[in-house]
C-alpha cells in the first residue's frame, strides 16, 4: 500500500471522526434562547412609562470558550444578542416539543446587586471586591410549557461586552403542582452558584413562602451560613438540610395535603447582594363522593312522583357541575337537567359539600318504563357517577336477579302443592273406599 493511499485514508477517517464529533457537540448543545429584554424608561411628569420590550437572543454555552465564527442572528427583529456561560446548564432545557412551534416564556431585566434587609440573609453582609460588584448585572426568568421547568438566573457580563457568566441560578422541574388530600407533596427547588465566583463560598439562605388570596406568611427561613433555621418551620413542612448543603436541593416537603395549602409558594435563595426565586403553584383537587337516597328506590306506580336527592360530599375546590341522566329499558340516554341545587356548604377540613334535588312524575312516557336513574358530577379532579334502579309497575323490566327470584319462588311453592297433595290426596280415597263399603 502506497504512502499516499495510507494518507488518505487518515484523512477520511479525520474527516469522519469530526463530523462524528461535531454531530454529538450538536445534539447536546444548548437550545438558543429568545428573551424579551425589559427596557425600563424613566417616568415622565410623575407617571410611570410602561417598559418597552426589545427581542433579544441568549446564546448559551455549558464549557469552553465562544465558538469562533458563531453569528449573532441574521433576524432584523432581534434587537439584542447575549452570548451566556452556564456550566449548570440551567438554562438548556427548553427544547420545544417535537411538532410544535411553542417556546418557553423567558424575560431579561437589568438587575442591580443590594444587601438585603432580611434577618435571616443579614450574615452574608461580607467584604466583597467593589471591582466585582460594580459591573452589568442582569436577571432572566424562564417559564417551560404547560407548567414545566422553571428557571430564575443572576448573569454578570464582561466589561464592556455581550458575554455573560450566570453567578446564580434558581430552578424548578415543574411550576404546577396538583395533589390529592393527604397525598404528601415535593415542592421542587434547586439552586446552583458559580465556584469561580468571588460571591462562591460566602453562605447562602433559603427562604419559602406561601401566598393566597392577597396574603401571605414565611413557611420556613433558614441561615445557610451559620446553620439555623431563624424561622421555624410550619407544622407539616420540612427540608432536606443536608442535601441542601451538599447539592443545593432546597425542595419543601409537605406531609399532608391540606384543602388549604392550594396557593403559591416562593422558593428564595439569597446570596451576598444577590436574590433569585422560582414560584410554584399548588392545587389540592379531590374529586365528590356521591350518594343517592333513597336507594333503593321504592316501587312506583305509573303517574306517580318521586323525589330523589344526590348529595356530592368531600370535594375541593368548590368547581362542580350536577346533572342527572335516565337510561331507559332500550339502552337510550336521557338527560334531566341539574335538578334543583342547593348551595354549597364547608367542613371543617375545608371541603365542600353540594346537593341536588330530582322531582319524577311516571305519568311521562319517557319515565313511564322505568330504567336506571344516574347522578353525575363533574369536577376538575374527575368526573363521579352514581346510580340507582327506577322500577314502575307494569312497565319496568325485571333484572336477572328479580327473574331468578322468582323462579325460586315458583319452585317452592310447586314444591308445597306437590308435599300438600301427596298428604291430603291418599286420606281422601281412603274415605271414600270406606263410604263404598258401608253403602253396599
């Protein structure tokens, strides 16, 4: 084989193995980010100017430096081009669903670095290079579809360029939550800090909040650098502190889902001069339970009305829709109408309770023939069926077990007749022998 054969056959195997390789860099690359970028105005004669939104572009990188040669976007529209360094790829995992056009919500402020006033971050009040702090500083959040992902990021760019380095990140795997009553439920939340940050190092704290209707409460709050919860925790509410440490899992379990935990919940995590947080949102959904009284219905005679009530019972929240439906002997479906609903009523444990009320008059052909009567309740956490029989005399058509009551009862009493005949009969003809003989 001659020398320049050999070459080039390294030279398609370079060539193959660089394709190769840019192929697989390519697959685990990062999605490219469109932000909208929220250009805050000053007010102008005491009002307040919305903020104008400029299209913008986050081009992300996990390790390395900028790959040479990368355009910043040949989009008119794109207003602003951020090249980002995210060694936790906090930010990668936007991938639009196969099919689908959808892109994940994403925001870009300016962001300005502050000590906090809060007791349980006031340790991370420590000596910090001015040099460092007094840069361009912005904040991104990112919302996934559908209640996906979630991410809070804190970036600091390079003096005078487009680069950014993310310093702290706050993610979520799902920002919609929903849990059966006294399911216990994870309220996912990490977060991540840069090691080659100067802020690395200096403590952090974790604080979660609950927020509804307009009011709100600290659930927990917890000095990561002295290692005390200021705080304590809400009965029923705890966290894995050790993981925390190690891994940054801030996650807030719940023991035992309440009607009441439905509400937002904060995951905060404070740093020196910097705060990032993702919200969550919880919903408690218990489907109704039904009953119908009376059950069994009685026994109704064509023309004759009947009342029927069906009481839904331990469902939350309050969303509920009450029908009823008649199938007759044919197989055929009829709706009824929701009948008359009474209002609902709370338990104690925060659920709810709702009844609805049926009047029947048999004298209709539709409800003459009977059938089976069903309570239905619609509800976010599904749907309820409940059922009794409407039997009418004459018309009703009896169920296999009534037929095979009937049999039996047949049986027996063919059986009695059988037993009295055998007893009386043989008796009868002997008298009647005797009276034969005396005659003659």
């Amino acid at each position: 084989m001659s020398g320049t054969t050999v070459t080039n056959i390294w030279s398609i195997c370079n060539v193959f193995l660089l394709s190769c390789f840019v192929q697989a860099f390519a697959s685990h690359a990062c999605p490219t980010l469109e932000c909208w970028y929220l250009n805050e105005k000053a007010a102008q004669g005491g009002l307040t100017t919305p903020p104008s939104q400029d299209k913008s572009l986050l081009h992300i990188r996990t390790g390395g430096h900028r790959a040479a040669g990368l355009q910043d976007s040949d989009d008119p529209s794109i207003l602003r081009v951020y090249h980002v360094a995210d060694p936790a790829a906090t930010l990668c995992h936007w991938r639009s669903r196969r099919g689908s056009n959808r892109k994940p919500y994403c925001e870009l402020n300016r962001f300005q670095p502050q000590l906090s006033s809060i007791s349980w971050a006031a340790s991370l009040a420590g000596q910090l290079s001015p040099i460092y702090l007094q840069a361009d500083w912005f904040s991104a959040a990112v919302q996934g579809l559908d209640g996906g992902p979630g991410t809070s990021t804190i970036m600091r760019a390079h003096t005078g360029t487009n680069e950014l380095d993310v310093v702290l990140s706050v993610s979520s795997t799902t920002m919609v939550v929903q849990s059966r009553l006294g399911e216990q439920v994870l309220l996912d939340c990490n977060f991540w800090a840069d090691p080659a940050s100067p802020l690395h190092g200096s403590g952090f704290a974790v604080e979660w909040r609950y927020q509804s209707r307009g009011s709100g409460r600290v659930l927990l709050a917890y000095d990561g650098k002295s290692d005390r919860l200021v705080e304590p925790p809400e009965e029923g509410a705890m966290m894995d502190f050790e993981g925390l440490h190690r891994s940054g899992n801030a996650s807030l379990v719940l023991q035992e889902a309440k009607v009441d935990h439905s509400g937002i919940y904060i995951c905060m995590v404070y740093m020196p001069h910097l705060l990032a947080q993702v919200t969550i949102q919880l919903e408690i959904t218990e489907p109704p339970s039904l009953s119908i009284h009376p059950s069994p219905l009685p026994l109704t005679a064509p023309g004759q009305s009947l009342t029927v009530h069906c009481e839904a019972s331990g469902f939350a929240p309050h969303s509920l829709e009450l029908s009823w439906e008649l199938k007759g002997p044919d197989g055929k479906s009829k709706l009824l109408g929701p009948g008359q609903l009474t209002g609902h009523r709370q338990a104690g444990d925060g659920t709810y309770s709702q009844d609805t009320r049926l009047e029947l008059d048999t004298s209709d052909p539709e409800l003459g023939s009977g059938g089976e009567l069903t309570c239905v309740a619609r509800h976010p956490g599904g749907t309820r069926r409940a059922s009794v029989a409407l039997k009418v005399i004459g018309f009703s058509t009896p169920s296999i077990e009534d037929s095979m009551a009937m049999v039996g009862v047949a049986l027996v009493l063919y059986g009695l007749i059988k037993i009295v005949s055998w007893t009386i009969l043989p008796s009868d003809s002997n008298e009647a022998a005797e009276s034969d003989k005396k005659k003659k």
